[in-house]
C-alpha cells in the first residue's frame, strides 16, 4: 500500500499548489500539523478518512478526487 500512500499524496499536493496554497497554511486551517502534513504529501503515513475530508474541504475539492485510480497504482 506504499504506493497508495504516494499517490494520494502526490494528489494532495498537487491540488494544493493549484489552489495556491502553501504547505504550512494547509496544514494550519487542517489542524494538522506541519511536519505530518510533509509526510502526508510524500506518502510516509496512511491517513483517515476524517484528515482526507478535511484536507479536501481546505482544498476545495471532493475527496474522490484525491484518491488515485487503479490503474494508476498499477503503473506505478
């Protein structure tokens, strides 16, 4: 599941950049912090649902979004 990890956090920091916002401040409106945010971002940690719907909610996006296909985690 290392590369789920990855590719959720691939997604999330993605969208994070599109939406022009920076590590720290979402990490602060998540309630999460900073450093774990990092982790998050570079697939070190498996996160809950409850963190996916909140970091996705400061995104602005539906939680599916975030979550890699298949297919993506079969060519990885």
């Amino acid at each position: 599941m290392d590369k789920l990890a990855q590719a959720l956090g691939e997604r999330i920091r993605t969208q994070r950049k599109a939406c022009g916002i920076s590590q720290d401040a979402l990490a602060l409106t998540c309630g999460i912090d900073r450093s774990y945010m990092g982790r998050i971002e570079r697939g070190e940690v498996n996160i809950t649902i409850e963190k996916l719907y909140r970091i996705a909610d400061e995104l602005a996006c539906d939680p599916c979004s975030l979550l890699p296909t298949f297919a993506e985690l079969k060519s990885a």
